[in-house]
C-alpha cells in the first residue's frame, strides 16, 4: 500500500513538473513571437521613414511613390496591431510560469429625418403688420417648417478625474477613491475614442494613417504607432466577447455557412484573400435562440479553414457546393459526419446572372440578349421560395407537411425539365467553364432529391 502511495506521489511530481515545463516553453515561444513581433515592425517602420526622405530628397514624388508610402503605413499600422496583441498574450503566459520573465448618378427621393434626431426650431421674426396694406389686425393662421439636417463637429476633450485624498487626524491615514476603471489597464484613451478608432478602421475601412491626419488638422496630433497601439488593446480586451459569440454560434444544430474574398495587402499589390462566415439563425425554425453570426479570415481557400473552424461542430450546415466543405460530411469524421444542406439560392445566382434583363441594361448589353431557359429557371425556383417565405417560423412538422404537399411537385418537375434542357443542348454551351458554387453537376445537370424533403430539420 505505501509502495503504491509512493509511486502515486511520484508521478503527480512529475506530472506538475511537465506542466510547469510547458508553461516555460509556452512562455518562451510568446516572448519569442513579441521579438520577432516587434523587429517586424521597426523594419517596417524604418522603411517608412527611407521612403519619406527619399521623397524629401527628390523633391514632388511620383504617383507610383506616393502609393508606396501609403502601402508600408498600412503594413505599418498591422504590424503594431499584431506586435501589441503579441506582447499582451506573452504577458499573459508569463504570469502562468513562475520562472519566466464611375456611372450616372440617381438622386434618391428624399425621406423623412429620423424621429430621434433632436430638433431645435429657429423662429423667424413675424411681420408686425400686413405686407400687402399695412394693416395691424393681422392672426396667425398656420405656419411652414422647412427641416435642414445639420451635424455638430467633432469636439474633441480632456476628461480630469479628480481623486481627493483625505488624511484622518485620528489615526494619521490617508483615504482616497480609487482609481477609474479604463478599457485599457492604465490608459490615457476613452473608451469612446478607442471604439471611433476601432469601427472607423474595421467598419469603414479608413487606415489609421489617415485617422491620424485627420486628427492632426483637428488639432491631436497621434503619431501612427499610438493608435495600433490602442487597436492590438481593443483586440485582445474584444476577444472574450468574440469567443462567447462563437461559442454561441457553434451550439446551433443548424448552421449557414460561407466564403467571400477580401483585399489583402501584400508585398508586390494586394492579394485575394477569405472571409468566413458562419451565421446562427433559428427564427425560420420557430427557434427562440437569438440570431448571431461569427467570421474568420484566411489567406486561401482551402479545405483545412472550414475543417479547423467546424471542429467538433455536428449539425446541418447550409452551404454552396464549395469542394472544400466535403471532409466535413464523411462518415468517419471524429466529431461524426455533417449532414449537407446545399445553398438554393447558389444554384439560383448563375440562372439570375443570365436572366437578369436590369443587370445587362446597366452593362451596357440589350434587354433582349438573356437566356429563356435560365429565365424559366429562376421562375421555378421562385416558385419554391415563395413557399418558404410562407412556413417561415411553422413548426417542423408543418413545414414538412407542406413540403411535401406543395414544395416535392415543384422541385420534381424543374427535375424533369433540366434533364429535357439538358439534352438539348450541347457540351460546350451546357458546360463553358468550371465554377466552384454553381457547375457542379449534381447542382445543374442531375440534381439530387433535397435533404428537406425528407426532414424538417433544414
């Protein structure tokens, strides 16, 4: 029994020594990632600088110069986001190891201002007599008010938080509140002015370098590295919040997901880059669950992003025909096979592409120059969609009864009709080029039954 105890105490030794190990290596690797993190960066930032006095140099410069500089600003501004959110995470590590340190414009018809906007009335000075005879014995019978939107600049202030202190003249202590809360652990910034930077750069897309000038003809002046700085300590404070969203996304038993290219800035011009989308969405289901999306980037498309965002996530996913989800639908996936749901709207775009007589008319192209059978196509499956809108919200069991009553005839007849249309026409015009949402035979050439026909739960 004492031999037992003892072996038992030796491997509980070994097991925290393992972990206290891990937590020195996890904290090295951070350190390590903040160095490189920040070498980046001064690299960057140095060949900021080497362009700006070239410029200076040569005097005016060229087109092609001025966009340089504007590129290495924006490298700039990512590298001392990514260098700040490095150095919290090592931060982070470092407490868990004790031993480590063109077209024409159309004017839109104007709306009514919002009812929430304040409104502040400007009386104009009424005649004191008649303007027409002169006379006195004038009433007021009604008035025109013309509404002007106006908007109040920018403002910017200094908020001075005043602690008092207080000493006690019985026992000669000092007494004092405590500090404020700030978003950032010992920031100068508000949070408000950490949020306008956050959503100006990631929600209307303005460089920080451009924030930056901005706020210098505003009179604050930032130099370029201060508001990274405030963005890497936004990301890392969001993250919790991030988490709790995707972790909210993922308990769905029904998912829709996917893909659309983003810019990526790059050496040599921007890249195409992903952004994925994963949305949670159980109103249609009559779910009370509220709806809430999640998003990743990638720098490719391939099949190990949707892999590694769905990992041990089993449900319906409604997605296009995208080779890249099908690893997720084999039957010996550890986490257990996703059941597909394909996207009727994907398969619809190409149909509207062809049909679309408004499109072609803006391209420059005759009304007359679309495709009958795509227009036959996208008035098929109109058909259908016109059901869904109309058992949105139902129960399961309703929503499969008029299915089958009403959506099977619909869907088996476009069945029958692409085969007909298929047959009359040949290779070349059925098949012109590959894509990777729409091509897909089984989308197109041999369409299979829905999932839906069969379960509710889609």
């Amino acid at each position: 029994m004492s031999n037992a105890a003892s072996e038992l105490a030796k491997l509980r030794a070994a097991l925290a020594a393992a972990e206290a190990r891990a937590d020195v290596a996890e904290s090295e690797l951070a350190q390590a990632r903040v160095v490189v993190s920040c070498s980046e960066a001064m690299i960057q930032e140095l060949k900021l600088e080497i362009a700006k006095l070239r410029r200076d140099k040569y005097g005016i410069s060229s087109e092609r110069r001025a966009r340089l500089i504007d590129q290495l600003e924006l490298q700039l501004e990512e590298l001392e986001a990514a260098a700040t959110e490095d150095a919290l995470a090592a931060e982070q590590a470092t407490e868990k190891a004790s031993t480590v340190r063109a077209f024409m414009r159309r004017h839109p018809v104007r709306k009514p201002f919002p009812d929430h906007l304040p409104r502040e009335r400007v009386v104009i000075e009424a005649p004191a007599a008649c303007t027409c005879c002169g006379s006195d014995r004038i009433v007021k019978m009604g008035e025109d008010v013309t509404e002007t939107l106006e908007v109040i600049p920018r403002q910017w202030k200094v908020i001075q938080t005043v602690r008092e202190k207080f000493t006690c003249r019985a026992c000669e202590k000092i007494s004092q509140p405590p500090a404020p809360f700030h978003a950032i652990p010992r920031g100068w910034a508000g949070p408000s002015l950490i949020a306008m930077l956050v959503f100006e750069k990631y929600g209307q897309h303005q460089p920080l370098n451009r924030q930056a000038e901005r706020f210098a003809r505003e009179g604050v002046e930032l130099s370029l590295s201060t508001p990274a700085d405030l963005v890497g300590h936004a990301a890392v404070a969001l993250q919790p919040i991030h988490a709790l969203i995707e972790a909210h996304v993922l308990a769905a038993h029904r998912l829709h997901g996917d893909d659309t290219t983003v810019p990526l800035l790059a050496r040599g011009g921007a890249k195409k880059a992903r952004l994925w989308t994963y949305v949670r969405d159980d109103r249609p289901w009559n779910g009370g669950a509220p709806p809430a999306a999640f998003f990743r980037f990638s720098r490719d498309r391939a099949a190990t992003n949707p892999n590694q965002h769905l990992a041990g996530w089993q449900g319906v996913l409604q997605a296009d025909a995208y080779g890249g989800y099908n690893d997720l639908y084999r039957a010996d996936r550890d986490a257990g096979p996703v059941t597909s749901a394909l996207c009727w709207a994907h398969a619809r775009r190409k149909f509207f592409e062809l049909a679309d007589i408004a499109g072609n008319v803006r391209k420059g192209k005759p009304a007359h120059q679309i495709s009958p059978v795509a227009l036959e196509a996208v008035k098929r499956i109109d058909a259908i969609f016109d059901i869904e809108r109309e058992i949105n919200g139902l129960d399961a069991d309703a929503r499969l009864a008029a299915r089958r009553e009403l959506s099977r005839p619909l869907v088996n007849s476009l069945h029958d009709w692409l085969l007909a249309e298929r047959a009359r026409l040949s290779g070349t015009t059925m098949w012109p080029r590959r894509s990777t949402t729409c091509s897909r035979r089984t989308a197109v050439g041999r369409p299979s039954r829905p999932s839906w026909m069969t379960d509710a739960s889609a």
